[in-house]
C-alpha cells in the first residue's frame, strides 16, 4: 500500500444509479453510458483528505484489480465508504470469489483510493 | 394512431401494469405514466427486422441456427445463462434446451437474489402479495435497497403512498423506515433512517430479534446503530399492524449473503409471534421472479442447476455462471435477454471472450456486440406477447402492442433445439 497520506483504505460497494439506468436505455457503447458508470463517489471527508476536487481522476485498487476513475462527492456516504455504479469500472474491482453461493464481492471488498 | 391501454412495463420487478402507449406507424410515439426506466424501455425501442450476425457479419437466419446449434452440440461443458428479461414460455424453452445438451443452466438470479432463495430453502418464505401490502401494511422497512432509483414507482403504486382500504390516509397512516449504508435517494424520503455499518446486517438482525423476543442486549451499538434505537425499532415493529421489510442487494451481495437474508426470515418469523410481518425480495429484472419459478416446476431448483448426467443436480458456487467462467470450465456460452459482458466481473468475463458465446437479445448488448452469433429477437411485453412474474409472484399476461417483425425468443430457442437434434 502506498504512503497513508497519499492514499486512503476504504470498503468498496457497488450499485445502480438513475444515470447508469438511463445511459443503459442509450446502448451501452454510448458515451453517455461510459460516463454514467465510469465514476466514483467518496464522501467529503476523503475527497478533503486526499486533496481532490470534484472531477478528478483518482486511482481505486482492490486485491482483484485497479482503475483509474474521476471522483464525485457523496454527503451521504460514511467517510469509509466509497461507491461506484455497477458496470464495467466496477467489475475490474470486484471480487469473482462467490464463497460458494454464485455472487460475487458485489459490495464490502477493502479498496486503496490513492491520488495519481 | 392508435392507444394501447394498461400495457404491463416489464423493465423491473414492479411490473407496473397501467402504461398507456400511443403508437403510430408501429412506433410507440408517446408513453404516459412509466418512470423514467419505463419510458427507456418502451421510447426508441424500434421492432424493425435485423439480420443475425456470425462473428460480427451479418448472415441469414438459417445460417445463425446452424452455426450456434453446431457450437452447442459440439461443447463439452456448456454454460446457459441469463433468463430473466424473457418471457416465461421462452424460459419454460430453454430449461428443455439445458435438459438436451447436458449444460449447466443458472439465471441472473445468481448475481441479484440468489443468496435469497439458499435463505428461503433454510428459513421458508414469509411471503404476501403488492396488494395486501398497499391495502393493509402501516409499517414499511426498506433494508439494503434504493427503490427510488431501482424501482421508481414502488413507493407511488404499491408501498408508502397509495391509499388502502385499511390505510385510508395513505402515506399519513403508514411509517417508512430505511436501514441502509449510506443515505440514499429512498433513505431521504423516509420516517426514519439507519445508517448500518457496511458488512453489519447479520449482527443487527440478530439483534433486533433478540429484542423483539423480550432480551436485553449487553451492548451500547450493534452495527453502528445505538441499541437504544434499535429498541424503538423493535418496538414499533411489533406494535404495527401489518409490517413488511423489503430487502435488496445490500443484504445479499454483501458479506454474510444467504446468512443476512436467514437473518431477515428469522426475524419476521419471530415478529409473527406478536403481529403480522411479511418480507420480499426487491427483484430487479422484469422477469427474474418468472425464471426462479419456472426452474423450480421443470428442475425442482431456482437456479443453478446442471444437467450433465441427464437428470438435475443443484449446486449455488460449483453450477453458478461467475464460477462457472473464473473456474475455466465452461467452453461455450449461451446469453438469453442478458448483458453478462457488462455486469460480471473482469476475470469471468475474460473467461468468456475465449469461448465461443451465443446471444439472443432484442439489443445489441455488450455480450451481443462480441458473441460469436448473435440472434436479434422481439422485445416481451413490446412485440411480442408472454408471460411474466411480479417481484411478489403474482403472474401476468403480457401483451404486444407492437406488431412482431423479428423472431421470439421462443422461436429462436425452439430452432436451436431442433438444430441440435438434427446436428
């Protein structure tokens, strides 16, 4: 993990949003789809700590994956929490073990939010 | 111009059966009372025939049974998966086809509501329909879900705000009260919010039944939720003349999965003891309740199930579609009215663009535009008639207000089976 003051650990959870619904209505090799789910949200707190604006990109790395996404803030959001709207961002964070049950770490996988 | 009345909106489970469509030219020009995901559904949608396509190349109808009936009966593990945006005829279809091949057959279930069926094969199923809940329930639980953006039109139709004839005051008569992680769009327009610690259900539910059982717990919070307001909460719950917790994917896609939802059947089960509770499933897809019931008449199991020894064997984490794909195993793919390609994740769907996948699907989805043949079909409930199940498994009648230029699902199902046969 990089330096604490570059870099945040957060639990990750993933989730439909209105705007993933309409892009998804607009075909899903639409730009405006890639923008509705190519996004992430962290709460204030972070966004603060890591000294990001609203629209910057910021790098997300799980134990399954990375990317490089821009970050929006998200007041009602616990300061340890992240979310971001299902599709294929989300996918290469997420975890494919099912323990078992046929779902994945949708939600709940420890996430490193870290500036470029 | 003509105007289709009381047309059933098959986007989400809701099912909201009071859209008026005008159409014109066999275009739908106007749509009146759907939500926004309902208008998505029914505006644009264009039922023009489209030729199948073969690696990316367009081709004839005969040519994309004879080459994915090929594919299918030259597999040897194949994989079939989706389900839950057709109609149940053409689920009813492809469990024959699954039975045919000796493939493993699992619908999107597996990735929403799958832990929900494990629990309710544990605990059983505290159900009730939409509308007992809109003429009779004054208490409303909405746990791990965000209906205001999955499900736009629940709260208006079917849950906080109508008015039923044992809550004549609709919206005044009935408390609504959101147990989520962070405060969504439906947290905001509730009585009562609270904010649960990510990962905590299990510990919560187990706690709000011991107190609903009359135990004291030795603790200040439990989840992030002080023990004194989890002590209102119980105590409202059994004070309520009809209670009912709809839970989501906040309970399901997070640790603990089918032991969370346990966690939710236990408590109404116990809440029974003192009032009457009822609990259900947000289902998301427009069909997904029809797929579960459907396996469960032809395989005896919701999802899940392979047919490789000729008979059906039911295995959540071994037959399942992710496990299936991250394992390796499965060498050929069969999508119905599904986008696999966009909402699994990275290493099942890398998985897939090494085997050869089929897609039938009425958009080119992102699992369509890569399959090896794609099958452009007719929307259910759009161009093509069907039926379908309600989230709380109350079945309707579909109509086609459009007229059918493409082939059904059903149809192209029913050509595969009969291609294999013939291979």
């Amino acid at each position: 993990m990089s330096d604490e003051s570059f870099s945040v650990i957060c639990t990750l959870i993933t989730g439909r949003t209105l705007e993933q619904a309409k892009g998804m209505h607009g075909g899903k090799t639409e730009e405006e789809y890639k923008q509705a789910v190519d996004k992430a949200f962290l709460s204030p707190e972070v966004l603060d700590k890591l000294s990001l604006k609203e629209g910057d990109e910021a790098i997300f790395k799980t134990s399954y994956g990375q990317v490089r996404v821009r970050v929006y803030a998200d007041a009602g959001l616990p300061s340890d929490v992240v979310f971001v709207p299902m599709g294929p961002t989300a996918n290469a964070l997420v975890g494919s073990d099912t323990d078992g049950s046929g779902m994945p770490s949708f939600k709940g996988l420890q996430v490193e939010v870290s500036k470029p | 111009m003509n105007v289709e009345r009381n047309v059933v909106c098959t986007f989400c489970g809701c099912l909201c059966d009071d859209i008026n469509l005008t159409i014109e030219d066999n275009r739908i020009v106007k749509v009146e009372k759907a939500c926004g995901n309902g208008r998505g559904l029914f505006e644009g949608y264009d039922p023009v025939p489209k030729r199948p396509k073969i690696m990316g190349t367009e081709a004839s109808y005969q040519e994309a049974v004879n080459e994915a009936s090929r594919i299918l009966k030259s597999a040897r593990y194949p994989l079939i998966y989706g389900l839950s945006s057709t109609s149940s005829e053409a689920q009813r279809m492809t469990v024959q086809l699954a039975e045919l091949i000796g493939a493993s057959i699992d619908s999107t279930s597996s990735v929403c509501h799958g832990p929900t069926g494990l629990a309710m094969q544990a605990v059983g199923e505290p159900t009730c329909t939409l509308g007992e809940i809109k003429n009779r329930a004054d208490l409303l639980i909405f746990w791990g879900c965000n209906p205001l953006v999955t499900h736009s039109r629940h709260f208006a139709r079917y849950s906080a705000m109508p008015k039923g004839r044992f809550v004549p005051e609709g919206r005044r008569d009935r408390k609504v009260i959101v147990v989520d992680v962070r405060r969504s769009e439906t947290a905001k327009s509730a009585d009562m919010f609270l904010q649960i610690k990510q990962g905590c259900d299990f510990e919560v539910l187990l706690a709000l039944k011991a107190l609903v059982m009359g135990r004291s717990l030795d603790a200040v919070e439990v989840g992030g939720i002080p023990v004194k307001l989890l002590q209102q909460l119980a105590g409202e719950m059994k004070a309520c003349r009809y209670g009912v917790i709809f839970f989501g994917m906040g309970l399901t896609m997070t640790k603990g999965r089918d032991l969370n939802v346990r966690g939710v059947l236990s408590l109404v089960r116990e809440l029974n003891d003192h009032t009457r509770f009822s609990a259900l499933p947000m289902r998301g897809h427009g069909n997904v309740t029809g797929a579960d019931q459907v396996m469960s008449w032809l395989c005896g199991y919701p999802f899940a199930v392979n047919y490789s020894r000729g008979y059906p064997r039911y295995g959540p984490g071994e037959f399942t579609a992710v496990d299936l794909l991250c394992s390796g195993e499965a060498d050929c793919m069969l999508v119905i009215a599904s986008d696999p390609a966009a909402h699994f994740p990275a290493p099942a769907v890398r998985h897939m663009e090494t085997i050869p996948v089929i897609a039938i699907d009425p958009m080119e989805s992102l699992t369509a535009a890569k399959a090896s043949v794609y099958f452009p079909t007719a929307m259910y409930g759009v161009d093509c008639e069907g039926t379908a199940y309600r989230m709380d498994g109350v079945a309707l009648r579909l109509k086609a207000p459009l007229k059918r230029q493409r082939p059904s699902d059903e149809e192209v199902l029913q050509a595969l089976i009969e291609g294999v046969k013939s291979c």
